[in-house]
C-alpha cells in the first residue's frame, strides 16, 4: 500500500532536512516540493561528496526516483535552469525525472529588486531575508496579480501581464526605493529562452502524485524552512512569507491532508537560526563557539553566520503541535560531543509552568527569557555511530530527555552529514498509520 510522508524543519531551518529526505528516498518513489523557493539550501552528503540543492527536490541524486515541484513552490526560472545545469553536469539525468506544476508563481527580477531594496530601506529593522524574491513573489501570488509559469507559454498574453506587473513594480522601485527599473523587454526574453528548457517538464503534478497513491507507491514530500518560519505560526515578521508547516503540504502539493500517513519533524540536537528575530536561547560565549565551529554554522545558500543556542524543547513542541508530528528526527547529535554539561530550554520565565501554546509574535517572543534543565555531556566521540547501542549514556539519556519533553518518539538519529551517518529507530514507511 502506498505510504505518504512529509518531511519538515522542526526550528528555524536548516535542521539537515536535505539529508534526511536523501536517506529515506530510498523507499519512496515520488519526492516533491510543496513550498518555498530557491531561499532553501539542502545539502546532501554521499560517500564524502557534498551537493547543495535549492530548487529541486534532494530525491534528485536516486535514478529511481521522480522529482515534483508542486504548486505551492515559487519558482525562479534563473535559478531553476541553474540548478538542472549543474547537476546534468555531474552525470545526473534530470529529463523524464522532473515534473514542474504550472501553477507555480514566478520569481521575476523585478520581485528580488524589491526584495532587496526593501531590506535595504529597513536598514537595522530588516528580516535578513535571503534576498531572493521570495516575499514579493508570494504577496503578488495572494495578490492575484502574479504570473504562473505556465503562463509563459501564450508569449503575447505572457508580455501584456509582464508589462502590467512591471508597471507596478517599477513604480515602487524608481518612485519609493529610488532604485533602477527592470526592463521589460529583457525579462520578457530571458524568461522566453529559459523557459524553452523547463517547457517539457510542466505537466499535471497533482495527476502524478494521486496516480503514485493509486499504484501504491510511497511518496515523500520535503518541507523548505522551519516550523518557527512559517508565515502564520512563526516569530512573525521575522519568517518567511510561505506556510512551511504540514498543512501547507496539501495545499501546495494538490494531495489532501487525509493521504498523509505520518509527519517527521527533523530537528538538531541544538538550535541554529539565520537573518533577524527572537532566539530565547542563543549563545554568545564559548559553547556558542564550539556549536558554530564543530557545527559548520554556515548558511547553504548565502553563506551568512548561522546564530548558536542551545535545545528549545518548549519551541520543538509546539512546533511538534502545529504540525501534528509523529516522529522527531534528531540531527548534529555529534556537534555536542566533548561538552561537559548540555542546557536544555524547558520553559520560559513569566509563563510559569505554562508551556508555550502560541508564539506568534516576535515581541511576545523576545521578551521570552528561558528556565534551563542541566545535564551531563559525554566526552566520547558520536560521529558516525549507526547503532543506539554504541552511543555513551549520557547521550542516550540527552535524547530520552528531549523525548519526553517534546513528547514524540525520536525515530532517527543523525551522528554526521553523510547518508550512512544515521541511526534508523523506525523508518517512517514502516510506521502503520
Ligand atoms: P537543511 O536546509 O535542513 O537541508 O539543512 P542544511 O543543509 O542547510 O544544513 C545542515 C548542515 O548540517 C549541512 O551542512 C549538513 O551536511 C550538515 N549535517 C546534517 N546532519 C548532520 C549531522 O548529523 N552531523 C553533522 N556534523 N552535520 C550534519
Ligand atoms: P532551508 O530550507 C534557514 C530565513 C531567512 C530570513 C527569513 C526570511 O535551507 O532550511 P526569505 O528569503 O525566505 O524571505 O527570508 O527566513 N530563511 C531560512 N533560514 N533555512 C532556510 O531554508 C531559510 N529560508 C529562509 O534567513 O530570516
Ligand atoms: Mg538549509
């Protein structure tokens, strides 16, 4: 019977999403998008090789499997054509792999000059946006004046909304920002040309994933971001403007939430967030250090300083909450390694023994100050460990604890970038449902 199993940051990105759907694409036939843009980096490890994907789904690297870009996926055809360069260069057969939904709204230029140009403009107040359009993009979108991809293909109907889209766009960059336009008739031709080599991959994506369930094969979708991202439920203003939490997986994929047979929320055994906003447990003194170092705390699509602190546990459960979380898949087990104590956030001070129901505001958040649990570290190293067994106590212990906190199983565990460096508790396909 076909299984269906999403797959989504639990913090504030970059939790090791990308490897984890690379590892349980094994078992699935479909990988699909659901959200988001090319502001994702996922980056995965095989056999010591490292591939950052963006755009494309991380089921790309299996010849086995099909890739999806669902409706819900902003798309920049720059980047989009980019990216399948890149890996066609590698050897990887991208044609016949990749179906693309025409529905997907377009990033145009003029959508990362606003981006950009309004970040500027906000100067100390900015969100550290990835600058790559995808704000202006989703508002056009809700908007109801944004352009489809598939769209492109009527060229003259295409022109006259591009020239009404522009209209509007450079109004805001030349009037309000007082930066340059963008010229329509070099958009209207570039996006002309690459669209010329994505045109054979636009076809019926929810078709695809419902013909899967009806042969029963499993299907995987992969969350962009985080939980705490997310534009409803995160630390509003400082997320992103798409919902990356599970319900957004139905709407931006065409497959109904009642075929969704399991949620893995991957989360790190510590937190990392980049760009601005709240983070209760942040940490500026050595142990902050010794995360960013050991952790290579570096963004995989800007390449900007990810920020260090410590485990959230009251964040990871609400996140556990919104998005109905079955299983936790706990990665960068061995970035603790050598620490003698590890702090873990268990609540928050004024809230009493309240947990958290709703972080929704930035300034409900910031003023957050955390109650920390103590416990012991482990001075033997974890990198690489695939069985529970091997791993010291105090580890096994740190993971029971979150565990409990959070109140779902953790059913994988992650001691190293690479694919092999994974401790399997239960795979996701095999949970029954
Ligand atoms: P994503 O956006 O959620 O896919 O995560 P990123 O790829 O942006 O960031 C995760 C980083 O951690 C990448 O550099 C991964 O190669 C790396 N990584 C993933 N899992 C582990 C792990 O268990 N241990 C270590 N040390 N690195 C990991
Ligand atoms: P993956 O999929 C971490 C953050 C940006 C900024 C905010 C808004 O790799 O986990 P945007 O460009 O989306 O308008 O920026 O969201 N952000 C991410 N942080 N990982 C990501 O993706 C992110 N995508 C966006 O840093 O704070
Ligand atoms: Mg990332």
């Amino acid at each position: 019977m076909s299984k269906s199993i999403v797959v989504l940051g639990a913090q504030w990105g970059d939790e090791g999403k990308g490897k984890i759907v690379d590892l349980l694409t094994d078992r699935a036939s479909v990988v699909a998008r659901f959200q988001g843009g090319h502001n994702a980096g996922h980056t995965l490890v095989i056999n010591g090789e490292k591939t950052v994907l963006h755009l494309l789904p991380s089921g790309m690297l299996r010849d086995s499997v099909h890739c999806v870009i669902g409706n819900g996926v902003v798309v920049n055809l720059h980047a989009l054509t980019k990216e399948i360069d890149e890996l066609s260069r590698k050897g990887i057969v991208i044609l016949d792999r990749l179906s693309i939904s025409g529905a997907c709204p377009l990033i145009l230029p003029s959508h990362i000059a606003l981006d950009q140009a309004r970040e500027k403009h906000k100067g100390d107040k900015k969100i550290g946006t990835t600058g790559r359009g995808i704000g202006p993009a989703y508002e056009d979108k809700v908007a109801r004046r944004g352009i489809r991809l598939a769209e492109i293909s009527d060229s003259s109907m295409f022109r006259s909304k591009l020239n009404e889209l522009l209209d509007y766009h450079n109004f805001w960059l030349t009037e309000y920002f007082k930066v340059r336009p963008i010229d329509l008739n070099h958009t209207f031709e570039d996006c002309l040309k690459l669209f010329e080599s994505v045109n054979s991959m636009i076809t019926d994506t929810v078709e695809i994933l419902h013909s899967c369930r009806r042969s029963g094969k499993n299907i995987l979708f992969e969350g962009a971001q985080g939980s705490l991202l997310d534009i409803d439920h995160g630390t509003y203003p400082f997320v992103t403007s798409s919902n990356t939490t599970a319900g957004s997986t139905a709407t931006g994929s065409g497959y109904g939430p009642l075929f969704l047979d399991y949620v893995l929320g991957i989360t790190k055994a510590y937190t990392t967030r980049v760009g601005s906003g709240p983070f209760p447990t942040e940490l500026f003194d050595e142990v902050g250090y010794h995360l960013a170092t050991v952790g290579a705390e570096k963004g995989a699509t800007t390449g900007r300083d990810r920020r260090c602190g410590w485990f959230d546990a009251v964040a990871v459960k609400y996140a556990a909450r919104i998005n109905s979380m079955s299983g936790i898949c706990l990665t960068k087990l061995d970035v603790l390694d050598g620490l003698d104590r590890i702090k873990v956030c268990t609540g928050y001070k004024g809230l009493g023994d309240h947990e958290a129901t709703q972080l929704t505001s930035a300034d409900q958040f910031e003023k957050l100050e955390p109650i920390y649990t103590e416990l012991p570290g482990w001075k033997d190293s974890t990198v690489g460990i695939k069985s529970l067994d091997d791993l010291p106590n105090e580890a096994i212990d740190y993971i029971k604890f979150l565990e409990d906190r959070v109140d779902v199983p953790v059913d994988i565990i992650s001691t190293g970038p690479d694919r092999e460096q994974t401790i399997i508790l239960r795979n996701p396909f095999d949970v029954k449902s």
